[in-house]
C-alpha cells in the first residue's frame, strides 16, 4: 500500500502501489496514481501536476433498480424461463446481492487507411460453340487492387483481467449512451463497489488505437485477399473512462448454489441458471416419446402409402421435434443469457 494525497480534494488515500488507478472514495476524482507514483508527487503536487493526474472524462452509467427491485425482476424473469421452477420465488434462498460498479474503457476514433493489395480475378477461356457468350474454363490470377477506408469506431474495452471479470461480463456489450459524469454519492447511497481500471490511460489508448487498425483490416480484406501495403491515420476523437453497474447474485434452490447477473443500468439478466422443474421434465418425456413414436409410424407407414414421400417426410420431421424435446428434458438446468 501506497500513501497519496487525492489531488482534487486533498483526501488521504492508502492505496495498492499495484494499481494503475484509483477513484478517490471521498470525491469521486479518477486517479492515475502509477503517473503519480513514477513522477515522485504522492503528496504536494503541483497545481499542473493535479491536473494531469486525474482524468477529467470519467463517467458513470447510473444504477436504476435497488436491491429490491433486483429481487423482483430476477423472480419474475425465472418465472419465464422454459423448465424453471414455477415455486423459486418462495423456494429459492437469496443470500447474496453486490452492486459493482466495472471499468469500462470507450475511445472514439476516425480512422482513414489506404491499401494496396492483391485480389483473385477470374480469366475465361475456350467459348462454348452451342452457348454464345458463355466459356468452359475459368482460372484465376492475383491483380492488385488499391483503395481507401474511412471509418469511425467507438471501441469499448473492458477494464480488467478476463480471467477476474464474471465469465458473462467479458462479451457483454455495455450501452454507454446515458452515460453521466461520475458521482461518488450515487454509488455510496447504493452501497456499491467500485472497482478500478488494471490499464493506465496510456495502455487503454494503445488497446483501442490497435483494435480500431483490426478493424480497419477487416474492412481491407473484404476488398482483397492479401494485403502489401498500407498507411494509416488513427485520430483519437476521445477516450472515456466509464463506471456501470452490475449485480451479482448468489441463491440457494434445493441446497444448492446457483448464481446470477443483472443488469442494474437497464433491468437486463445478463445471465441466471436455475434447476429444471420436475412438471417440466415429464412434459418434455412425454412430448418426445409421443412424437418419437407417430413419427416412425408415419415412416414405416410411408413405403406402404401412395403418399409415400409425404409420410416418410413428415415422420423424420417429427422425429426431430422429439430430439429437441429430449435434449431440453436432458438439460441439468435451465439458463438465460442477454448479448
């Protein structure tokens, strides 16, 4: 642990030398406390120096729901999901509700590339004598191909080692339009967590000028195969250093753990697993056996009949309609996943 002096309101702070940043508990100032450390200034620095050591385009996605309300939308979406436990609002045991507020990195970019390359382009040979205008042969050669690409990204780059951040967090696309400046009160009145970028400023600048080139890439080679030569221009419109809120939920249904996450901006599942219902189960069974069974009748019924093509048809049809209703019946537990 490192001792510093937060430079927006004077507050001293014990953080982790470890950590690139830090939002100040008692003002809600993001700062960059490895510029701070490298430049020597933990305490007494100067007024420019404070200036460069917090981030000014900090932002937060506002938490719209209490822990109640979590509850309630998490019992009502369970409630929905096919072979869920119709009994989980009175049977499941919530033991566990954090608000975390995650870091999100956000760069705008406009990103103008010239290419040269190479492309397949076909060659026709041998015209057919009865079809005019038609060939036998065709053959391709490489020709190259030049062009530009003007695009503009805004690149999202989750702030934290993948293997830390929950498994349904690392693709799940964060919608940052309501985004506000950060405000410490709100996440202390929810008693939330805030949790802090692993990147500096600098590094979250290289990841988002490298992924806007990737993109600028794919953009290439649906224009040519290969790629020999390019030029390219990232200008850096903004990075944002943004906070969004995410409940994490553990309950209990039948003695056994089970996990959830939502959404707290939007109200979203961004993930839930439950135990499928025994009534479930046993309409699944039945629906296969029943569909599995007029399925191979039809089939073994369609070599007999005029309308042979339609009964064996029909019967494979069922058939996999009684496959999908086993493998749901087969499943441990039932699952819901927002992108």
């Amino acid at each position: 642990m490192v001792q510093i002096e937060c430079p927006e309101c004077a507050a001293d702070l014990n953080v982790p030398a470890s950590s690139p940043i830090h939002t100040c508990d008692y003002c809600g100032s993001a700062i960059q406390i490895s510029q701070m450390i490298d430049s020597g200034a933990e305490t007494g620095a100067t007024e420019d120096q404070k200036k460069q050591f917090i981030i000014q385009d900090h932002y937060i996605i506002r938490c719209k729901y209490n822990h109640d309300q979590v509850k309630s939308l998490l019992v009502d979406w369970v409630q929905k999901i096919p072979g869920a436990p119709q009994d989980f609002e009175g049977a499941a045991n919530i033991n566990r509700i954090d608000l975390k507020f995650y870091p999100l990195w956000v760069g705008e970019i406009a990103a103008t590339s010239d290419y040269v390359g190479l492309d397949d382009w076909p060659r026709f040979s041998k015209p057919a004598h009865d079809r005019p205008g038609w060939y036998e042969h065709v053959s391709y050669y490489k020709r190259e191909e030049s062009g530009r690409v003007i695009r503009e990204y805004q690149v999202p780059i989750m702030a934290l080692d993948i293997q830390k951040l929950p498994k349904y967090l690392r693709t799940y696309n964060v919608t940052t339009t309501g985004k506000e400046f950060f405000d410490i009160t709100h996440c202390k009145k929810l008693g939330g967590e805030i949790v802090d970028s692993i990147y500096t400023m600098d590094q979250a600048d290289k990841m988002v000028r490298q992924e806007a080139l990737n993109k600028q890439t794919n953009e290439m080679h649906k224009e040519v195969k290969k790629i020999t030569s390019r030029n390219d221009d990232i200008q850096q419109k903004g990075l944002f250093y943004i906070h969004f809120p995410i409940y994490e939920i553990s309950f209990n249904y039948n003695g056994k753990p089970h996990d959830a996450l939502v959404d707290g901006s939007s109200g979203r599942i961004v993930h839930v697993k439950v135990p499928v219902s025994k009534e479930f189960r046993v309409k699944t069974l039945s629906a296969s056996a029943a569909f599995g069974v007029v399925g191979t009748l039809m089939i073994a019924l369609g070599s007999l009949e005029y309308l042979m093509f339609f009964n064996i048809a029909g019967g494979i049809g069922l058939i996999i309609v009684a496959l999908m209703f086993l493998g749901l019946n087969l499943r441990k537990k039932a699952s819901e996943r927002q992108k």
